[in-house]
C-alpha cells in the first residue's frame, strides 16, 4: 500500500474515533489519552482533515453531494444530495454544531498535550518540583475537572510561576469554543500547537517545531494586530491616515503588554569562543521576550504623516533602534533569535550597527546610534559591576569597551581625557539616555571604519564583542534547547492570546 493510501486510511480510521468518542469524552479520560496518543504525529495538514474548521466542512459536504448528482446515485441519494444544495445554511448549522464538540474535544486532548510536555520538560531542578506540578494534573484527572479550560488555565498559572514568568496568572479565558477566527480557522492555533509540541517518545520537541511555532505567531500578530502603519500607501486623506496610525500605536502599546517575557537567571557565555573549558564562564540573569517590537520606540517620537507633494499623503514612521539595541543587553527575543538559526543571520542590534547601509542623509544618525551603543553597554557594565559575583567579569568587559571608545573618538582629539573624563565629554549623563554633547561637525569625524584608528582586525574584534554583549555570541549553551520548556508555555500563552483577538465580529481594515 502506497505511503499516500496509508495516511488517507489512518486519517478515516481517527476520524472514525473522534465521531465515536466527543459526544461523551468528558466522561472517560483514558480514551481521550489513548485518541491524543493517536494523533500524536500527525503533520498540520492531516490534523485539519480530521478537525476541519466549519466552511472548509461545508465546502467539503457540498462538493461531496454534487459529486454523488453527477454519478448517477439512486433516487434516494439524489434527493437528500438536492435537499442539502438545496439548504446549506442548515447544513452549515450541523457542521457548526460539530465544530463546536470537536473543538471541546480539542480542549481535552490539550490537557494531555501540557502533561507530556512538563514529563518532557526538564527546567524543573528538583524532584519536589517535578512531583508538585505532576499533582496539579493528578489532581484534575481525579476530580474530573481535567478537560474544563478553568482548570487548564489554573495549571498552566502555576507553571508559568515555577518558569519565572514576568505577569502573574497570564493564563485567561482559553475556552477553545470561543474562539472565533477572522484571518485564521478557529482551531488554527490549536492544530498547530498539537502539531508541533506533541512530544515524540523519550524525546523533546526539536528545535526546528519550536521554530514552526515561532513562526506561527509571528504571522498572528503581523496579520491580527499590526504595529507598523502601511507606509508604502502615498493616497491617504487625513482622517484615514490618523485612523491607520492610531490603530499602529494602540497595537503596539497592547503588544508591549501582551508580551512580558519570561527570566533565565543564569544565562551562559564565555569570553572567547575557544575557551572550551569555560574558564571565564560569564553568566547573567536576562529577560526572554518574543517581538523586538516590546522594547520599540519610534525615531521622531511617533508616526506621523508628510506630503511629498501636494497631492500625496503619506505616513512616516521609522523605529528608533537606539533603544531596541539598548534592550538587547539584557534581553533575548525569540523571533530574532529564530532568524539568526534559519538564515545564520547576525543580531539584529549588531546588524544595526555594522551591517545595514544607511543613505547619505542618515549617517548622522548612524554614527550618533554608534556612540549610544557605547554609552548604554557602559552604563549596563556598571550596573553588573555592583554585583559581587559579576564585578570580576564586568571590569574586564569594561576595559575592552573603553578601548574601543577610545580609538573611535580619536578623531575628536580627546586622547589626553582620563578615563572617566573621555565619557564625560561626549555624553551629558545628567540626562537618563546620556543625550550626545557633540555637534554634527564633530559628529562626522566618528567613522569605525577608518583605517587610522581601527583597523579590519579590531573592527572584526569589536563587531563579535558587541555580539556577546547583545546576548548571542559565544554561548555556552543552545538558547532554545536550554529554555524548549519555557519556550512552549509562553509560545502557547501567546498563540492563545492572539486566536482571542482574532473575532470575525471586528473589522480589520
């Protein structure tokens, strides 16, 4: 039997048991285990066969019943096909109602998805933890509240307690049969979810599903709640063109909030990428985020619109990277992240300062993002410097940074400065972002890329530091095989949050 025949023959066979077992799953757990454990595997296409969303459904029944027409069916056959043509808005309500079972069996399969993903999970450090977070899903298997969404959401609550997340009780209101769906199916979240994150046996969930899922949200949020205004449109009047920038500005305070992150207290790197030993093992508590976006400000304050001529109206809005690189010494964002495994691309705050071309009218910019870049890593340093354990480390981070401060504001003939004193003359640290104290005359002799001061090697030297201090270079651990548990919550919280906001009832422009 062909690969194709069997997959088409285990897709009616689970079909089969669904239809068996969502009238009353609630009432046998150990089924509903053993129908998770047979759709475990299954890709995203095979999962929407057996869980259709309701027009795809419809579509399908229709189709089927003109099939049966054109095939010369009996009489009887021909009738009911006629009469479900004939009422499809009928035929749509029982394909409703069915949607609705499944998406609550759906609810029940996800109880044992989460279980097996925290029995995978090994971010848990002590058998007593382990044991406390295997109880809470004893517990709901022994009262029978396992397939409610209050109780799910309880457990989920808990866990994300013992995994640091920033938002106490993120977990709200994930009643899958109220998801609505506008630009997506409303099980889409789930399937992928279930798609991707059901563990395979004695294994954890590869990096690359993890990145599936990474993926999946971003295309959420670009698609539900967009932070960026539509730039590229030049045929705005003014009332729709405050109306595109507001809806960016409230996406992205709301985004801001929805994504909080979660703490690794003991993020690991090394000085040198052959230190193999890791006898300079630096280790600093940082912040996991998912969208760049969360630590976003905009470069002229906010968007606002600008004529080109007369005629047209056009929306600018530049991000100001400045403080997207300054969140980066302390913060990891996962889609970044994701980009820097598929594309074996640089940090994104690297990139701003070394890779991206800028136009004639944007070096200024360039160079003055350039120097914030020193002041906000020096003022990172001293703050790690307070503490004990980092102070060591710390000094000697510090020394390369000011070395390198050094060389590129030789230009500037500030070269007898001390130590403290070069800083003080090019940053007012009077003010909380240290505003530049230099002209444009003197800001245009900045240039890291003069061969007087830095050469290529220093240059290469310089490029791969500020790499370890935006958190990626020289790791002495993968990110995401390290944090694949917590990555899972907080990818589930998200892929919820947004399928919430995604209601056919509101209007998308």
């Amino acid at each position: 039997m062909k690969s194709k025949e069997k997959t088409e023959k285990l897709i009616a066979e689970i079909t089969e048991n669904k239809e068996n077992l969502r009238e009353n799953f609630q009432e046998n757990s150990n089924k509903t285990q053993e129908f998770y454990n047979s759709v475990k595997g299954l890709g995203i296409n095979e999962l929407k066969q057996v869980f259709p969303a309701p027009k795809a459904v419809v579509e399908k029944n229709i189709f089927d019943a003109t099939s049966e027409i054109i095939a010369d069916t009996p009489v009887k056959k021909k009738a009911l096909a006629i009469i479900s043509l004939a009422k499809p808005k009928s035929l749509e309500k029982t394909c409703s109602e069915n949607f609705k079972k499944d998406m609550r069996l759906l609810q029940g399969i996800f109880f044992f998805l989460i279980r097996e993903i925290c029995e995978k999970g090994f971010f848990f450090a002590t058998d007593e933890q382990k044991s406390e977070i295997a109880g809470l899903f004893d517990s709901a298997l022994k009262d029978n509240s396992w397939f409610l969404p209050e109780k799910q959401c309880e457990i989920l609550n808990k866990i994300s307690k013992e995994l640091r997340f920033l938002k106490e009780n993120p977990f709200t209101e994930i009643d899958f049969t109220k998801f609505e769906g506008n630009y997506f199916k409303a099980n889409e979240s789930i399937l992928r979810i279930l798609a991707n994150f059901s563990p395979e046996s004695d294994k954890n969930v590869p990096r690359e599903k993890i990145i599936n899922v990474v993926n999946f949200v971003r295309e959420l949020q670009k698609k539900i709640m967009p932070v960026f205004p539509n730039t590229k449109k030049s045929d705005y009047s003014d009332s729709t063109a405050n109306k595109e920038i507001t809806k960016a500005e409230n996406n992205l305070k709301l985004l801001k909030v929805l994504d909080f992150g979660f703490v690794d207290s003991d993020f690991s790197q090394t000085f040198f990428a052959d230190d193999e030993k890791l006898k300079n093992r630096f280790s600093r508590e940082i912040i996991c985020k998912f969208f760049q976006e969360a630590e976003m400000r905009w470069k002229d304050g906010d968007p606002r619109t600008t004529r080109d001529n007369r005629k047209e109206l056009k929306i600018l809005a530049r991000k100001n990277d400045r403080f997207t690189n300054k969140a980066a010494l302390h913060t990891k964002f996962l889609y970044p992240e994701r980009n820097m495994v598929t594309h074996i691309s640089e940090n994104f705050a690297v990139f701003s300062l070394f890779g991206k071309e800028y136009s004639d009218s944007q070096i200024l910019y360039w160079k003055s993002l350039i120097l914030y870049a020193f002041f906000d890593s020096y003022k990172y340093l001293h703050e790690l410097k307070k503490e004990p354990l980092q102070k060591e480390n710390a000094e000697k981070l510090l020394s390369i940074l000011e070395h390198c401060f050094r060389k590129i504001t030789a230009p500037l003939n500030l070269n007898e400065a001390g130590r403290e004193e070069l800083w003080q003359k090019i940053f007012d640290f009077e003010k909380e972002n240290g505003d530049l104290k230099l002209n444009s005359e003197e800001l245009d002799k900045i240039n890291i890329y003069n061969e007087e001061f830095l050469d290529e090697d220093l240059i290469t030297y310089l490029k791969k530091f500020m790499n370890f201090l935006y958190c990626s270079e020289n790791e002495a651990e993968d990110f995401f095989e390290k944090h694949s548990f917590a990555i899972q919550i907080y990818l589930i919280y998200l892929t919820f949050e947004l399928a919430k906001m995604d209601k056919i009832t509101e209007k998308h422009q």
